[in-house]
C-alpha cells in the first residue's frame, strides 16, 4: 500500500461529489491528524488548528462513528474552533464520514466545499465505501502518523482549481495520477 493509493481513494472521493477539497484524517488518541491533503489551500488546514475527536467536522464523525455535516463553517456554532480556516481560505462546508475498522474510528474522510452545502444521500453512501475500502486497505498497518501531510493537487487543473500552496518547498507527494 502506497501514499498514492490513499491519494487516488481520496481524490476520486473529492471528484465524485463534486467538491473542491478532499481530507484523510488520522485518530491519534483524542487528536486526528492529517494525512492526505486533496486540492485544499494549506491556509485552511492551518487554520483549523489541531482537530479533537468530537470536534469539528471530522472529530463528530470520529465520535459519533456517523456521517456528520457543516453546510457552512462560518456560520455553524459547533464548527467555532475551526472557523479561522473557513475564515482564511475559500472553504466553506464539508461533510465527513469516519473510516471504521469493526467498532473503532480510525480515521476520517471528508469532502470540502467553497460555498455552503449539504452534501446527498448518496455522496455520504459513496464516501462511506470509500472509507471502508481504506480501512480494508490499511487494515494491520496499523496508525499512519507523519510529520507533515501529504498535499495531493489536480495533476492538470482541467476540472478542480487548485488553492495554490503556502509554501511550495514544503509540498510532499507529487501530482495524483489521472
């Protein structure tokens, strides 16, 4: 199992919804942390600030093991420890679903948006196999942990624009394969 594979899982989630962001988050105890950045400006994921279970968009979803939404970050009350994010960037609302493996959240996957937002029905369903597919996949790896995050990025721009990076040095991966 490779980054790239992740980026792919977490790029074609992204894509399918429609969203302009993508994110796959790690449970590290009481904390996620990042992992896959998909096509989000790093002024967002600063801005966020460390993510707790049970905060934020993907700290619910890891706690309450269920899809959980934000149809618009500057204007939700239990997004409030996240907002400099939305305040600091294009990004608006995101919806995440956790990555369970048997009962245990292990991490998040979320689809983020550049207005407000309620995501489908469906585009939960969707992301909810997505997830169980990267449990599947990272199943006896055991918890990812880096550093920094990988920031993935439209390897072509003809669909998503991408944010361009705080700093491009510290980009890590490279471009998603198509």
């Amino acid at each position: 199992m490779t980054n790239t594979y992740l980026e792919t899982m977490v790029r074609l989630a992204c894509e399918i919804a429609d969203a302009h962001g993508a994110s796959l988050f790690w449970v590290d105890g009481s904390v996620l942390r990042p992992y896959i950045i998909y096509n989000l400006p790093e002024e967002y994921v600063a801005g966020i600030g460390l993510v707790r279970v049970g905060n934020q968009c993907c700290g619910r979803a890891v706690e309450l093991k269920r899809p959980w939404i934000v149809t618009d970050m500057l204007q939700d009350p239990l997004f409030a420890e996240g907002r400099d994010g939305a305040k600091n960037s294009l990004i608006r609302a995101a919806f995440s679903v956790p990555v369970l493996e048997g009962d245990t959240a292990i991490a998040s996957l979320a689809c983020h948006y550049t207005a407000p937002h309620t995501p489908s029905a469906l585009d939960i369903e969707r992301n909810q196999h997505f997830a169980r597919i990267i449990a599947i996949s990272t199943k006896g790896r055991g918890p990812i942990f880096s550093e920094k995050p990988v920031f993935a990025w439209p390897s072509d721009n003809s669909g998503l624009q991408a944010a361009a990076p705080v700093n491009l040095g510290e980009r890590l991966g490279g471009s998603v394969p198509s």
